[in-house]
C-alpha cells in the first residue's frame, strides 16, 4: 500500500517511471492538518482537478482514480495524506534497484501485490485515526495559546475558569468572605502557600487579582485565576518564595460569602 503527504499550498510531483510501466492507484485521502483542505492534480495540459474535500465533518474520502505518468498534486487548505497502491502493468520490464522511480522528496515507490479489502478498511481507519490525533493537537495547542478551553479573560490582563459551578450567594464588594487557596508560580508550577483565609472584598487586603479574580463567584465555586505580575507582586516579588515580576496561578474556592 503506498502513502504519501501532500503539504498545504506546495504543489508535489510523483515520478512514477514511465519506462517502467507503474501505475498509480488512488483508493482515498485524510486532512492530516488544518480545519479543511481540497486536493487537486495537475493533468497534462497544465489544469487542475479536484479530487476531493476535506474538512472537520468529513476527515477521510475516498477516492478512484489510475495515473500512469508523472503527476503533481497539491492541497488547498491543510495537508493531506494520500494511499493507494503502485502496481506494475502487465509485461513492463523491471528496472534496476538505482532507477526506480521516487517523489520529490527522493523516496522510492514501490510496487506491490493488490492488497484485500480489509488492508484497505485498515488503512483508511488508521489515517482516520491519525487525523483525528493531529486535529486534537492542534485544538490543545490552540487553546493552550489562548489560555485554554473555557478561559474568561479580563481587563489587565487577569484570566479565570470556572473548575466547579456554585449556588447562592455572590461575592460582593464590601462583604467578608472566606476562601480556600492553593498558589503557584506560573513559569514551573511550584507551589509556595496554600490555606484558607478571611477578607473584606473591595478593601484592598489582598493583591488585585483576587479582588478581580473573587468578585463574583458564588459560593462553592472553584475557580483557576491567572494572574499577571502587575496584578500581583510586581517588581518587588514576595521572597523568598515570589520571585519579581512572577505571574501566578491561583486555585480559590469560595466557602463563605
């Protein structure tokens, strides 16, 4: 079974080996990256067909189709990973190892035996599934870019998801409240203070991003505030623990509002 990548907007050449009488068999293609992708070949005359269309909703198609002279494709879109299989046409002389044809890249194409219909169910759900893994990367990286999935962003730079939902009572400027903490670096996720404590909201007797970061949540709600150094401990840090200019992560949960 032959495979090849098809990279976005690079059109690619596969050099069968017309002397050698290969034939290429397409049987299907999978986005390998990117939300969607159309793949297309360059037939003789310099025009471009679409074979198929991939996106989200659709990762895998399947595709008919038999080239026996060199063809280009290219991707519109993201990439995408062909497969189907090199035959050899009946009475074609076989050509020595150093002369057999190969792709752009210098990868030799092989010749095989026709493969069974489960090789093919194979090969099809094992793109699939790699498709799908590389979708879900890029979906974590995107998030983890953003701040993740679920992130709330404030003014200043604060940022906050909600880890548990809470019923009652909102925290309010003005009211004593009672929270749950445990706090980390950012940079290396070490922890330096975890506990409880009790303050007035709005009273300015903790750093602003809790004032912000609080203010709010119900009680019983946990949330993960990310705090950027201004909203924190600036400059001057907290040693030994807080280094200057440090971003921390917060966990707080409102017991008491």
């Amino acid at each position: 079974i032959w495979s090849q990548r098809i990279a976005a907007g690079k059109a690619q050449r596969v050099q069968l080996g017309g002397e050698e009488g290969a034939v290429l068999e397409l049987h299907g293609c999978a986005l390998s990256s990117g939300s969607r992708a159309t793949l297309f070949c360059q037939v003789s005359d310099g025009a471009r067909v679409a074979l198929g269309r991939l996106d989200e909703g659709r990762m895998v198609c399947a595709l008919s189709g038999r080239f026996a002279e060199p063809t280009s494709f290219f991707s519109e879109g993201g990439e995408v990973v062909l497969n189907g299989v090199l035959k050899r046409q009946a009475g074609a002389a076989s050509a020595p190892a150093a002369k057999r044809p190969k792709t752009e890249a210098g990868q030799p194409l092989k010749a095989s035996t026709p493969p069974s219909q489960k090789d093919f169910a194979e090969a099809q759900a094992k793109l699939a599934a790699q498709a799908r893994t590389q979708q879900q990367q890029q979906q974590q990286k995107a998030e983890e870019k953003n701040g993740g999935a679920g992130v709330k962003k404030l003014p200043g730079g604060l940022a906050y998801e909600v880890l548990k939902g809470g019923s009652g009572a909102a925290a309010r400027p003005g009211r004593l409240v009672q929270v749950r903490y445990e706090g980390r670096l950012a940079k290396n996720g070490k922890r330096f203070d975890k506990g409880i404590i009790r303050f007035k909201l709005g009273a300015r007797e903790v750093i602003e991003g809790w004032e912000k970061g609080v203010a709010g949540m119900l009680r019983g709600e946990k949330r993960r505030l990310r705090i950027p150094s201004k909203m924190g401990y600036g400059p001057r840090g907290a040693p030994p623990d807080i280094p200057p200019n440090a971003d921390l992560v917060f966990e707080v949960e409102l017991l008491q509002c």
